[in-house]
C-alpha cells in the first residue's frame, strides 16, 4: 500500500526523520509511538502526500510520488482516510454535512450517498447527531465524526494521528474497536500515538506491529509494551 525506502525530511535546517524504511501491507495494522516532537505526524503526512521527502522514495499503491502529477495525488488520496488530531470541521455545517465533505470535493453527489452516509453514522454511533452544528458536539462525538469522515471514500488505508489524545478511556476504547473492525474488513491501519494503554487494548483484538521513533529514526518497538 505504502513503502517508504530510506527516507529523510529536514524541516528549518534540522533533520527531523532519517532513514526511515517501511512497508505498510495490504490489511496490516501498525502503532506509531514516540514522543511528542518526534515526527509523527511528519512521518503520517509524508504517507498521505501532504509533505514530500527531503530524500529517500516514498512509494504510494506502487507509484514514486515524485513522478505524480497534483491530479494524480488528489486521486490517490481518495484512497487514504486520514484522521486528524486537531478534528477540524466547519463550524456552520451540520454533523452529517461535514462528514460527507469529501464526498462533494470529489465530486460526488452526496445526496445519492445519502444512505451509506446513515449507515456509516450508525456505525460510530452518531445517526441521532447528523443535524447537530460541531460545536454541540462532544470531544468523543467530533472523534466519531472525524473517524466517519475518514472512511466515507471507503478507503484502503486509514492513518490516525492521536484519535484518543482528548478522549477518555472508555471513548478511547470504542475508537479503537471501530478501527479493529476497519482493519478486519481489510483496511490497513496506522495510529500514531502515545497512549500505551491503548496499544496493551489493542493486543488481544489484532495482530498490531508497533513502531516507535527515536532520535530520528524508525525502530521496532520492544515486546514489554
């Protein structure tokens, strides 16, 4: 899905990742770890093609992102949800409407959607919030919402950058089993975090690869998580 092959990003004059190597397979689920500064969401953007390397290939549904053109990234990013950490919506839009953002700037006519869209928004528990404005939204609503938006394109990768970084722990939990059963459906999965707990919940329901950044550089992480 995405390989990354000794990759480096410097930002301001510093390295800030280096050497970075890694294949995400088809189904796989992966944790990023590592503390806060060290590139994670770095590491995420240079995935979905939001930041291009310093140097290294970066390979994309076995593409070098260097050789596609702004049309052919668009369209490539169709196939990568992204949550992000911030939840960022626009603010005079109801729950429903945001989640089905991506539908319109792809073009797509979100009311022939209108269907998979309740049943997406029952998924993550929220068909009883679709007209709710975000502000009347709860942090673990707008981290369903986002999840759902993520998803709606029905992609093959799904990277999440702290999804339960302003949730409690049983909200945390229930994030975690959505993003279970994504990746059971056959979605390769990616979560940077730094909730350790979450990566100990995660052992008894997928088989997760942990990843930790350190020092710039890309490590497996130890079997004491």
């Amino acid at each position: 899905m995405i390989e990354l092959q000794n990759v480096a990003y410097s930002y301001g004059g510093g390295e800030l990742l280096s050497d970075i190597s890694l294949k995400l397979a088809p189904g796989s689920f992966h944790f990023l770890t590592g503390p806060s500064g060290s590139g994670k969401t770095t590491f995420l953007k240079l995935c979905y093609m939001e930041l291009v390397a310093t140097s290294g290939l970066v390979q994309v549904f076995g593409r070098d992102t260097r050789a596609m053109s702004r049309d052919e990234i668009a369209l490539n990013r169709q196939r990568i949800g992204v949550v992000h950490q911030d939840c960022q919506f626009l603010e005079h839009l109801p729950l429903s409407a945001n989640v089905a953002l991506p539908l319109r700037v792809a073009g797509r006519d979100a009311s022939a959607e209108m269907e998979n869209l309740n049943d997406l928004l029952s998924w993550v528990g929220l068909a009883g919030r679709a007209g709710a404005l975000p502000a009347e939204l709860s942090g673990g609503e707008r981290q369903r919402a986002a999840l759902a938006r993520a998803v709606i394109m029905s992609p093959d990768v799904v990277l999440a950058d702290e999804p339960t970084g302003n949730v409690d722990w049983e909200m945390s939990k229930r994030l975690l089993t959505l993003l279970v059963e994504l990746n059971r459906m056959g979605k390769t999965i990616m979560i940077a975090t730094h909730d350790m707990n979450l990566i100990r919940a995660a052992k008894s329901q997928v088989n997760a690869r942990v990843l930790r950044i350190n020092n710039r550089r890309l490590q497996l992480a130890g079997a004491d998580l």
